[in-house]
C-alpha cells in the first residue's frame, strides 16, 4: 500500500510503535503499520499527536491534507528534503530565453499528442463519435503544425494550447451521459459530477508532482511553461500538463464501467457545487491510487531526467 486515506472526522490518530492507531471518544478503532506507506491523505478534522508528525518525517511519508466538503488541497508536510541546493541554482538559472520556449514547446506538444492518443482509443470503444474524433484529431493534428513552424513566444504557444483544449474538451464532452450535466469544463466549484470527478484527479496528479519534485531537491513554485503565481506550485503545474489527458481517461472509465455514478454526489445548495459523497469518496479512493501507482514511476523518470538536462552532470543528483 503507498497511499493511506484517512477520511473519517473527530479521529484521534498516536503512534503505536511502528504503527497509527485511530481512536473515537477515548476508544481505539484500528490501527495501520507505517510500513510500507509512502504518503498520507488526510480529509477533514482529525487530531494528530506531535509524535506522529516526528515519525512521519523520519520515515520520510508525506502528509496531505484535503478539506473535508470540497476536497480541496490545504497543506502538505515532508520530512528531510533533498540537500542539492546545486541542482535548484541550475533551475534559477535556467529561468530565461530559450531553454523556456524549448521546454515549454515540448511540454504543449506532449500535451496535445496525449489528448490525440486519447481521441484515437475513444474511435473503437464510441463508433458513433467517429466523425467527431477524426474531426478533432485533425484540428489537433494542424496545431502541432503551426508549433512546429512556426517563431513562437510563450503567450502564443499558451494561445496554441488554449485552442487545442478548447477543441479537445469539445469532443471530450461528448463521451458522457447527458444525465451528468457536462457540458463544458468548470471549476471553484464543480457543477458536475465529472468535474468534480476531474478536479479531485487534478489535485492527487499534482501533489504526486509536488512530491516528487521536493524530494529530489528542485523548487517546486518555479516553473517554465507556467509563471510565477504566488502560492502555486508551478513547475508541477507544467509537468501535470503532460498527465492531463491520462486522467481524463481514468475519470471516463470510471463512469463508463459505474464505478461511480451520478448518486456518488451531492449538489449544494448554497454554492451550487457538486461534490462526491462519503460512499463515493470510499469507492474512489482505491481506484485512483491503483490508477497513480502506474504512473509514479513514469512521473519520477520525467522529473528526474529534467533534473539531468538542468545540470548535464548525473552525479549533481544522486541522494
């Protein structure tokens, strides 16, 4: 098990030993042996003893925390971080001119070959959107073009990416049941079961970037692809840009096969947001972390070879 989801309000989470142990007014529920976790998801009000967080950082697990409603990201603890402060000035350094408009090209360019892998599974599994894919696989296909000839600077290949989202979302919308209400793509908050569904997959694909980008020694708020905003960790923005489409295929299965469905959910009233509820959240959770168990190794090998192209020396690296 790498992830454990803690998803249960008024817990009291000690250390026993190797071990968590929940408790519920003064009465112990179960435990779970640290080993061989890898990251914690916390939902919601728990109490955590101070020890736990020591243990937790000398096991090097990382800890999430979502709020309990939305699902929304609110924190992350580590414990020691890598020590190439090396590697972080080549990064700072490498924040100008070309190597932006190489990199980021790149990244568009995967981006948009990504949702086009996508486009070409959906003709044989939806025979009567044939027309539609190739229609947009073509429309893809003509903006990699352009990216490919032409001069370009950062705002016009955002304008390139824009476009090709906007097409892709077109036809991604397409793939769902008119009873969930997806029209178009909408966040803070979802209106939707599938946006809901693509926000919290969003979130999970990101903070597995953040991870992995601490824990090799690279600052995480500075990306190339997207700007400096202040409290956003940018460069795993750039590099969940290369997962998108991957996650919007798990989220299509998903309700394809009615692993989750529409009564997974709750509509508030007061917000007009739509959010997964606790069976929902019970049934997701071991979906999505078998679904990012396959990519973590994939997410590593990228932000590990981007380490190596900033330095161009493997040993600048090494833990």
């Amino acid at each position: 098990m790498g992830t454990l989801y803690i998803d249960r309000k008024d817990l009291h989470i000690k250390l026993d030993g190797n071990s968590l142990a929940f408790y519920i007014n003064g009465q112990k529920e179960g435990n779970a042996p640290l080993y061989p976790i890898k990251r914690i998801i916390v939902v919601g009000n728990v109490t955590i003893d101070s020890n736990v967080f020591h243990k937790l950082a000398d096991e090097n697990i990382s800890l999430i925390f979502l709020t309990a409603k939305n699902l929304r990201f609110a924190g992350m603890l580590h414990g020691s971080l890598h020590n190439n402060a090396l590697l972080r000035l080549r990064q700072y350094e490498n924040y100008k001119g070309n190597f932006i408009i190489d990199f980021s090209k790149n990244l568009v360019k995967e981006k948009i070959f990504s949702q086009i892998d996508f486009i070409n599974f959906c003709k044989d599994q939806r025979q009567d959107l044939r027309y539609d894919a190739t229609k947009t696989e073509d429309s893809l296909n003509e903006i990699i073009r352009k990216i490919d000839n032409e001069n370009l600077t950062l705002e016009s290949l955002r304008g390139y990416e824009g476009g090709a989202s906007n097409l892709y979302f077109s036809f991604y919308t397409k793939l769902f049941a008119p009873s969930l209400n997806f029209t178009n793509r909408n966040r803070r908050p979802p209106k939707d079961p599938v946006n809901a569904m693509l926000s919290l997959t969003y979130t999970l694909l990101h903070f597995e970037c953040v991870r992995e980008i601490e824990m090799i020694g690279l600052d995480p708020s500075i990306g190339f692809y997207h700007s400096f905003e202040y409290g956003r960790e940018s460069l795993a923005c750039d590099f969940v840009e290369k997962y998108r489409a991957e996650a919007d295929k798990f989220v299509w299965e998903l309700f394809k096969t009615r692993q989750i469905i529409a009564n997974d959910f709750i509509i508030e009233t007061d917000t007009s947001g739509c959010y997964l509820k606790k069976n929902g959240r019970a049934k997701f959770y071991p979906l999505s972390e078998e679904w990012r168990k396959t990519l973590r190794p994939r997410i590593r090998e990228d932000i590990t070879n981007f380490a190596r192209r900033l330095t161009d020396e493997k040993d600048t690296i090494s833990s």
